[in-house]
C-alpha cells in the first residue's frame, strides 16, 4: 500500500500528515503533527522573515 507525506509550512504553524492509501478505501492516517512556528510574524512588521523565525521553524 503507498505511502504519501505532506508538509504544510504557513505563516503561523508548520503542519504535517502522513497516510496509506488504499484504492477504493479512504486514506488511513499514520502521523498527524503540527508545531506552532510564528514564521509570519515578522513579515507584517518588517517585511522579511526574521532569522530567530527561521531558526525556530528548523528546529
């Protein structure tokens, strides 16, 4: 049975969900996380993300 990952990077969070697929079945949910990063947070205030930011989001 495949496996597909994917990852959703926002302005917020840093999200990730990992399923097995079975054709005619519905998908089947392996890992689910999600991580509280504020990439975004500097943009509105500064225009570029900020380094702290980045470093948070890698970590």
């Amino acid at each position: 049975m495949p496996r597909y990952a994917a990852i959703d990077i926002g302005s917020n969070s840093i999200r990730m969900e990992a399923a097995e697929v079975t054709p005619g079945q519905p998908a089947r949910i392996l890992a689910s996380d999600r991580e509280v990063t504020r990439l975004g947070e500097s943009v509105f205030r500064t225009g570029s993300v900020s380094k702290e930011a980045i470093d948070a989001s890698c970590a």
